[in-house]
C-alpha cells in the first residue's frame, strides 16, 4: 500500500542538480569555474512564469525545504511547516524553488567538493563567500530556471539576509521580499558567538587546517562544541527553562565534571553530536563568516536608507519577540529603514517563547499573518 | 467606510504621505492609497486587524503607540492621523508633540467627556459615565485618558499648536447644528486638524 501524505504536505520530492559552467566572480577577487547547485521545487510554475518563490536558507539549511524524500523518511523538508497547499506558501498558488548555497555540504559544490585544480577536495581552500556572491549565484539559477523575475524571495535568519541583498542586487527580479528573523547586519555579540564556534572548529586537532578529508578524519568535537553555543542562541531563556529547568538526568549529583547530569547539557550534547554527524566544518566556518560580513549599508557609509532607495519590492518582515540573536529590534531596522527609503513594508512582531528558533516553528498568529502576507501576492 | 474616515479623508490631500496610528483593518489607507494615491503606513498592535490590513495590501507595522514614534524620522509624513485613540494612551501629550515632530498636520478624533450625556450620568449618577459607546467599567477600561474639547484646546495652546479645522458630530459622525453651536456641551466626538 502506498504512504498516505498529509493533504497539506507537498509529499514526495526529489533533488535536482544543475551545472553552471560560466565561472562566478565572487567578493573575495577569486572566482569558481564551474560549479553545481542541488535544488527542489514545489507546485507548477504558470505559463507566465509569474508565480515562482525563492526559498533562501539559513546557516545549517539546504535545499530540502518541504515534503520527503522517501516514504520511509522520519521527518519532511525543514520548513514543511510553512509550504505546501493550504499553508503560508501556498504550493497550490506558488512555484516554490529552494536550493542548496554554494559552499553548502549538502550536494551544492563547497569544500567537500573536488578541486578541479588539484583533483581533491578543496576543504580549505574553498574560497570564502558573501551573501552576495550567493544571491548572484541564485540569480543564475533562476536564469536557468526561466525565472525572470520572482513572486517573492522568502528566507529566515541568514535566509533573511539573503532575500534583502536580493532586494538591493536585483531590483527588478522580485516583487515581494520577506524577510524572517534576521538583521541588516550583525552586532558585536553575534560576532562573538561566531568567532567562539570557529575556534571550536579551528583549534579542534582532527581539523587540520581544513584539510581534515585527506587526513581521514572529522574535527567532530569542534563542530560539536560550535553547534552547542550556536544552538544556546538560538532558544530562549524561557523556551530552555520550560523544557529542561534544572531538572537532572541522574538521580543525584555526582560532584565530578564528566557526568552529564543535566538534561540540558544531555540535550546539547545531542545535538552537538548529531550535527557533526552531518555538517561539514569548513561549510560551518564559511557559513558564520558570510554572515559576520554581511553588511549591505557599508557602501553607503552605514546609511542603510539609502542603500534601500533603489528597491522596488513590497517587504514583510517578521520578528519573534523572545529572539535574542536577531532580536525584534533589528528586524525594526530594516522596517525603519524601508520606511524611511518610501517603500512599502509590513512588520509583524510575533508573541513567541522559542526564541530564533519561531521561524521554524509554525505557531498560529505566525502561519496566520505570514500566510494572509503570501496570499495578497498577486502571481 | 466608518463616518469619521469619510470625513477625515477629505481632509487629506491627493498623493500625500500618510501615518495612521492605530489604523485598525486599514480601511482609511487602503482608501486613500486607491483614491487618492496616498503612500500610506499604519500603526497597529491588534494582531487580528493587523491581518485585516495585510489583506488589505496596506502596510502595517505591528506597534504599540505608548511605544512613541522615535522610530520615525522628523518630517516624514505629510499628515499623522490618530482617531478615537488618544484617550486610550499612556502619554498623549507627548504623543501629540511626537506627531507633530513626525507629520506637518495631524487630523485626530476623540470623545469628548464634556457632552452633556456624560455630565448628566455623573450628576445624577455618581458613578462614571457608561454608554453604547463607551462601555467600559472604570477599572477595566483601555480609555484611561478622557477629556473635553477644552481640554484638549488648552493642551494644543500649552503645545503652541494651532488648530486648523474642528468639528463637532455625534456618535454617529453626523454634523447637527446644535454641537456647532455649543461643541464642548453637545459635541459628542470632536475631529480635529492641528498643525505646528
């Protein structure tokens, strides 16, 4: 008998891979030959093409946004929550494109790649990207797509940031820009705690100054220890004190430092482990220093205004009132600065006690007013 | 369109910038923006009307006003326009001052506790007044700031503010003889546009 989906579910999906063969300048003054990227998509696109939105992920995302890939598959995509028919990206309205960013370890090319220049995997010598060099790249994705122009770019966090560098590189090629959880750019602390979890990664002795792959081995306990302090950034206060207080794991203290007696360091022990499993370190470096240079007001003297008057998107922007990584203040910012620039914007600062984490987590007044946003889109 | 809009939007001119605090479903801007191509934001902290204005296609930003208006640049708008909320404000005599530095003219609606319905209720009562209108108990009530239309004057005066334009109509927004008359005694909402 054949899995039965949720009705509200894309069901299943399957990756695909397209070449660029056109090599990409990037910021940093080299440039990738050639390159892939690993992309899903949901829905149909219409005969006007009118109707396409770009799904931009965040720091640990990829291109395996919505539905499973396999009947047997435990959980969906991770923003099932949000695309699909009847939900706040409505699959049954829009042609949803979600990919993989270069640099990524999820099938996009990126230090796990092979180096045509050497013949091995680049690990370190991947060259660091911007948030910019992954819009450009997005935007030869959708050439080869027939997208000329998208219904909206949609992302959260460092997904968010990617739609509003959209919004500024190609003006012309989105008509909605909505951005979830995220800032005009980082401060000092966001700095900090990524420069925490690159040490972590760094000074791991099995990363071997990212050469890690010829050597056969995983700097696992730095990838461990940097996803730990990244994932205390973001839960909140009350989100962790809910589910863990202080409650132990064992019966009793033990008075000793290698016992996990806390359920909360259990958790974070989990979690650490089981990314490391999965994620690439020199991705997770690549990734925290595309955000910590983010920075899209810096060629207008900080004057982020100004840097959005040639804009000519509508935007919606989200915040979760308990995110203390890109607290609502910051995604105020950019509301303000919007406002400022004259261009029409909606801000929605969404009661929540998960923390960074809401935009992931489909609560109702969320899904209610990012789906009454989605659904005035004209396609 | 509720009557005080009615009246209000033919206060605002043609294609001129708007910020409408506490704007509700966006019912004023989303007319203004289609008749009168008026670029237009509004300020709402009811999540429910907040959906009513993304349904609209009217910008809304989700903001409680005792908040201030220090997220807005002096000068920015054309008009600020405020209806039946400066009673229910923590502050509204900075509030007003905040308008004024952000807008050139403000258009603002409030009721007026001097009509001759409510002296009589706390007359021959002795207790606050409560209405259709004002229904609330005294403890349990977003209107925490009453006051007349004098009183009101006399803060614009305190202000250095100059009232443009006031009218005086009743609950139901209709204009009547009587309330041009003796405003503060039978006006029961004043509309009010005020400028520096």
């Amino acid at each position: 008998m054949p899995t039965v989906f949720a009705e509200d579910s894309v069901g299943l999906v399957s990756p695909q891979v397209l070449h660029f063969k056109e090599p990409l300048p990037l910021a940093c003054g080299r440039q990738l030959a050639d390159y892939e990227l690993v992309y899903e998509t949901y829905g149909m696109l219409n005969a006007e093409r009118s109707n396409a939105v770009l799904i931009c992920h965040a720091l640990s995302g990829h291109h395996h946004a919505a539905g499973y890939h396999s009947p047997d598959d435990r959980k969906p995509g991770w923003w099932d929550s949000c695309i699909g028919p009847g939900k706040p990206i409505d699959t049954r309205k829009f042609f949803v494109v979600s990919l993989n960013n270069l640099g990524g370890c999820n099938g996009s090319t990126g230090p796990g790649s092979r180096n045509p220049e050497t013949g091995r995997a680049y690990g370190a010598d991947f060259p660091v990207l911007t948030v910019e060099d992954w819009v450009h790249s997005q935007a030869r994705l959708a050439d080869a797509l027939g997208i000329r122009q998208w219904a909206a770019v949609v992302g959260g966090s460092l997904g968010g940031m990617q739609a509003l560098q959209w919004s500024i590189s190609h003006p012309e090629r989105l008509r909605h820009c909505v951005v979830i959880a995220s800032a005009p750019k980082l401060s000092a602390q966001n700095i900090a705690f990524n420069e925490v979890a690159r040490q972590a990664i760094l000074t791991d002795p099995d990363f071997h100054g990212g050469h890690f792959q010829e050597q056969g081995t995983i700097p696992k306990r730095g990838l461990m220890l940097a996803r730990m302090v990244g994932h205390i950034t973001y839960l909140s206060d009350d989100s962790m004190g809910e589910k863990f207080g202080r409650e132990l794991k064992t019966d009793q203290l033990n008075y000793d430092f290698h016992s996990v007696e806390f359920q909360v360091e259990s958790y974070l022990r989990y979690q650490g482990e089981e990314f490391s499993g999965r994620f690439d370190a020199n991705t997770y470096l690549l990734m925290t220093k595309a955000l910590d240079y983010f920075d899209p007001a810096a060629a207008h003297d900080g004057d982020l205004v100004k840097t959005l008057e040639p804009v000519k998107a509508d935007f919606c922007v989200i915040s979760f009132s308990t995110d203390w990584r890109f607290s609502p203040a910051r995604s105020r910012e950019i509301t303000d600065a919007l406002v400022g620039a004259k261009k029409n914007v909606s801000y929605l600062e969404i009661e929540s006690a998960h923390g960074h984490d809401a935009f992931l987590i489909p609560s109702p007044r969320y899904i209610q007013g990012f789906g009454r946003y989605m659904n005035r889109i004209a396609v | 369109m509720r009557a005080d809009l009615e009246i209000i939007q033919e206060w605002i001119p043609a294609g001129s910038r708007v910020l409408d605090l506490g704007c509700g479903g966006g019912e004023l801007l989303a007319y203004l923006r289609d008749h009168k191509q008026v670029h237009g934001y509004g300020l709402e902290r009811d999540p429910d009307k907040i959906a009513q204005c993304l349904d609209h296609g009217v910008n809304v930003i989700e903001q409680d006003l005792d908040q201030g208006l220090d997220h807005f640049a002096d000068d920015s708008f054309d008009v600020v326009v405020m209806t039946q909320t400066l009673q229910a404000v923590h502050y509204p005599d900075r509030l007003l001052r905040d308008m004024l530095r952000v807008g050139k003219t403000c258009i603002i609606t409030f009721p007026n506790f001097g009509h001759w319905r409510c002296r009589w209720y706390l007359a021959r009562q002795g207790e606050m007044p409560r209405s259709e209108f004002l229904p609330y108990t005294w403890y349990n009530t977003p209107n925490i700031h009453f006051c007349t239309f004098r009183d009101f004057e006399a803060l614009c005066r305190e202000q250095q503010l100059r009232v443009l334009d006031r009218l005086a109509v009743d609950r139901d927004h209709r204009l009547g003889a009587l309330a041009r008359w003796w405003p503060n005694l039978l006006g029961e909402i004043g509309i009010y546009r005020v400028t520096r």
